[in-house]
C-alpha cells in the first residue's frame, strides 16, 4: 500500500476576500487601484463560514476606520508608487504597550 498524490490539494473550509468588479474601469486613477489591490490581504480563510468571518472583521475593524477594507502598514505604504500613496490617509493609534502607531487606510469608493 502506498500513497497515491493528489492532482488537485483538497481543502476544507470557508474563505471571504474582496474583490474588484468591472466598475474600476470608470476611476482615472484605476492603475492605482489595482497596484493597491495587489499589495493588500485579499483572502481571509477559516475552518468554519463563522472562523472566516471572525478574521474578517478583526482585520478590516481592528482600528474601526474604513469599512470592510484592511489598514495598511508603514513598510507596505512605503512599497507603493506616489499615485497609490496618494489614496491613502494616515491615523495614529495606541497598541497594547500605550505607544503611538501609525496605519494608513485607503480612500476608494466601494
């Protein structure tokens, strides 16, 4: 008896991710919007429908900004090119340890 390998991994349980629809194709600054989208967590992935959507809402409410959109950090702002950066706001939050952060949340329309 031996193992017999798989053409396709199976893989059980529930993922959410955001995706961008055809209306990109509308916005001037859709280059940016896309470079953004490449950059940023897209997929949210749970044993359980209930696991899935805990992740999601940790991550994209962690700082209560932007709706159903994750913060981004410094190193990952810093990645981007000036037209992308320029969707961005920066916030200053508190951690745990009471020091000051900094995020950044986009600015697009949904």
């Amino acid at each position: 008896m031996g193992y017999i390998e798989l053409k396709k991994p199976i893989r059980h349980g529930w993922f959410k991710e955001i995706i961008i629809t055809h209306k990109v194709e509308r916005y001037k600054n859709k280059a940016a919007i896309l470079e953004v989208y490449d950059k940023i967590e897209k997929i949210f992935w749970g044993r359980t429908k209930e696991e899935a959507q805990k992740k999601w809402l940790h991550q994209t409410s962690k700082h209560l900004i932007y709706k159903d959109f994750p913060t981004t950090s410094k190193r990952q702002f810093n990645k981007l090119s000036f037209r992308a950066q320029c969707m961005y706001t920066p916030f200053y939050y508190k951690n745990e340890r009471k020091k000051l952060k900094l995020r950044f949340y986009i600015r697009i329309s949904k």
